[in-house]
C-alpha cells in the first residue's frame, strides 16, 4: 500500500533486508545469535502490513527483544544484501512469469481492484528502479511506534514484557509519516 508508484516492491524489499545486517551485527551474525539457541527471526510484509516475528524458548527472550530491537530500529541495508535481494526476486519473478497461478493471481488482482494499490504488484522494471535510499526512506518513514503493534505469546507475564520493551525499544520514537487517504478497496 505504501510502495512510491513505479516502486512496487519496496516494503518487500525492506521486510527481506531486517535481518541481514542490523546494528553491529552481519547477516550471518543474525542468523548464527538466533540458530543457537534454536530459535527463528523473520520479517514479512503484506498488503497493510509489514512484521517481524522472533520465536524462542523462555530463557532466551533477551536475545529475541535485542535482535527485534536491532532489525527494527538499526538495520544497515548493506549495499551488498540489497543487491542480493535485487538478484533473488529478480530470478523469483522471472519463475512466476512461468506459473499459471502466479500469472492468474496478477491478473485476477488488477481486474479485482483496478487502480488500487492493492492491484499494484512488483515486476522486474520496478525491481530494478529501487534504490537502497528508496528502502532508507520507507524505514525511516513508515518503521514508527505509533504505526506499531507489538504482540507477545506464551510464557511470558506483562511485568517482564514492559521490562523487555522498556529495555530494548525506548530509542524507537517518532510518529511517522502520515498514511495516505484511507481509499476503501473496491
């Protein structure tokens, strides 16, 4: 919904790249800190929304908030994972142009909702137009507390979260761009 025209992809873009480099922490680092201790760390965007999601056991809920805290807050977008990202849906789009339901999809999409953003879908000329300034600027304008939404389960009592989120999230501020017009999807 938030894509700049011509620029279908960003917030996709900016989901993939959380996790590969964020504080003082590389890719690999991400990935190896979560891997040990068994858990998992994955950012996601959709349509409205864009989500990080950590999942570990108990006693490992400090690495999870830290590296949630980094992803969300300080991600690097190195030039270099941006490239790769470029690389991988670039190829993921050139499948999907061979796949009839993906094909399906797109059209079913555009003939649903026409000139909506949600009828808007990457493709490879929107791809290649984004810039890591392009996926800077979506985080810096869109990664706000007050456009946020922070959801815990499991074992874990509302004295430790406030503890956690105090700790971790005290540096997120400001409020953010402001959303476009509500448009109602036809």
């Amino acid at each position: 919904l938030y894509d700049p025209p011509g620029k279908s992809g960003v917030a996709h873009m900016v989901a993939g790249l959380l996790t590969k480099g964020a504080g003082n922490r590389s890719a690999d680092q991400i990935a190896e800190s979560i891997e040990r201790v068994g858990g998992s760390l994955s950012a996601s965007a959709g349509p409205d929304v864009l989500s990080i999601s950590a999942s570990v056991l108990l006693d490992d809920r400090e690495l999870a908030f830290e590296l949630m805290a980094d992803a969300l807050l300080r991600p690097n977008f190195p030039a270099e994972e941006v490239e790769l990202l470029r690389t991988q849906t670039l190829s993921a789009l050139a499948l999907a142009e061979a796949q009839p339901e993906a094909i399906a999809g797109r059209i079913f999409a555009k003939a649903l909702y026409g000139d909506h953003p949600y009828a808007r879908r990457a493709d490879e000329a929107s791809v290649r137009a984004i810039t890591r300034d392009d996926l800077v600027l979506f985080h810096t304008t869109r990664a706000r507390p007050a456009q946020g939404l922070l959801v815990l389960a499991g074992a874990i009592d509302s004295v430790e979260a406030h503890r956690l989120v105090a700790r971790h999230f005290t540096a997120w501020t400001g409020r953010g761009a402001t959303p476009p017009p509500a448009r109602p999807a036809p």
